[in-house]
C-alpha cells in the first residue's frame, strides 16, 4: 500500500528517449496531479531521457551493469541510490533490465512498469511482434506492479489498442506506446493521489 505524504515523490528509472518520463514530468508540473519526480536514473550514458530529466532540474544517476563485478551487485548500488530519494513510488519508463532480489525485496509493491501487450499474453521483449503473429484483433498496454517474474506482476490498468489489416511492428507499436503512456500519468497519478492496495493479485484503488 502506498503511503499517504504529499506530493508522492517518483524515482523513475530509463533507458532510451524518455517519452513516457517526459509525460509524467508535464503531468507533475500540474500540482493537483498529487506527485513529483525527485530522480531519474539510467542503466545508461547519453540518452535522451537524461537529457528531459536535466532540462526539467531533475537529479539524474547513471549505474551501468559492466561497472560492477556482478549483476547482484549491480541491483544492490541502485537499490541504494534510488532508496536515498526516498520513493513513494519506483516507475520503471522504458528500462530495459530487470531488477533483481535486493531491489524488489526494498521497493516490493510499490514498483511499477507498462508492457505493450494484454498481460498475460505476449510477455518478454517482443510483445508487439508476438501479437501480429498470433493474428489477434486487439492488444493493448498493461501498468503492473512489478515482482520477480518477467510482465508477471499485479494489473494496475490495461488500455486496449485495435490491431489494423494493414499494420506492421512498427505502426502497431507505436499506436501502443501513445495508449501506454497515457495510461501510465492517468494510472501513476490515482496511486499517487488515492493510494492503493494489493490482495490476491488485485490492485484496488483508495488507501
């Protein structure tokens, strides 16, 4: 269950160009939006996302995993860095490594990530693509809370995009990732604002 403290501050964690980091700090510019991103951290140099996170004067860190001896390790440093924000809530924006053990054991139940397909369906790296093969008429976007599977965790929300005759991976991903993100700044911000609670897999709404 989220906490009940004022602006809920956001640690969001990224790998590439930062649409979705870039939504969230125009939604948190607004105060009734009831959250803030105090930090943004990458697993990655010279990246778009950083550079939103430095125009916005967002503390950005960087921790890459062949800077550390092992990936236990690696998950152990960003653990640390993004508890010393002191997180109500960990967005996981395009990040494209799984955390570990150490991260979820400190940050369980109040991470969260989108995956561009219907969860269950088309988990992994290539759920757009998995989708087309299949031949379904509809996928969509999942916000879940994150646990040690892969696209595995609780359903916060799900957002459901038409798949066309005539699209490929590229036009029906990025039709997906346009419904992800609004998803995401709607979905962040009533977990931010109401608080939620997770039982049996369901994630409800209101503290």
């Amino acid at each position: 269950m989220s906490t009940s403290r004022n602006p809920q501050r956001l640690v969001v964690l990224v790998s590439g160009s930062g649409t979705n980091l870039q939504a969230l700090i125009d939604a948190c510019a607004d105060p009734a939006y009831g959250a803030v991103v105090v930090a943004v951290g990458a697993d990655r140099d010279d990246i778009l996302a950083l550079e939103r996170a430095e125009a916005a004067g967002i503390p950005t860190f960087v921790k890459k995993v062949g800077q550390f001896t092992s990936r236990d390790n690696w998950d152990h440093a960003v653990a640390d860095t993004v508890a010393a924000f002191e997180p109500d809530l960990v967005v996981l924006a395009g990040f494209m490594k799984l955390v570990g053990e150490d991260f979820l054991g400190r940050f369980a139940g109040r991470t969260v990530n989108t995956h561009p397909a219907l969860s269950p369906s088309f988990p992994g790296m290539h759920g757009p693509a998995d989708a087309l093969t299949y031949g379904v008429k509809v996928t969509g976007a999942t916000l879940f809370v994150v646990d040690g599977g892969v696209d595995t965790g609780p359903i916060v929300a799900q957002t459901v995009v038409p798949v066309e005759d005539d699209d490929d991976i590229d036009s029906l991903h990025e039709r997906i990732k346009v419904a992800e993100r609004a998803m995401l700044v709607e979905n962040v911000g009533r977990m931010a604002r109401e608080g939620f609670t997770i039982t049996d897999r369901k994630v409800r709404f209101g503290a």
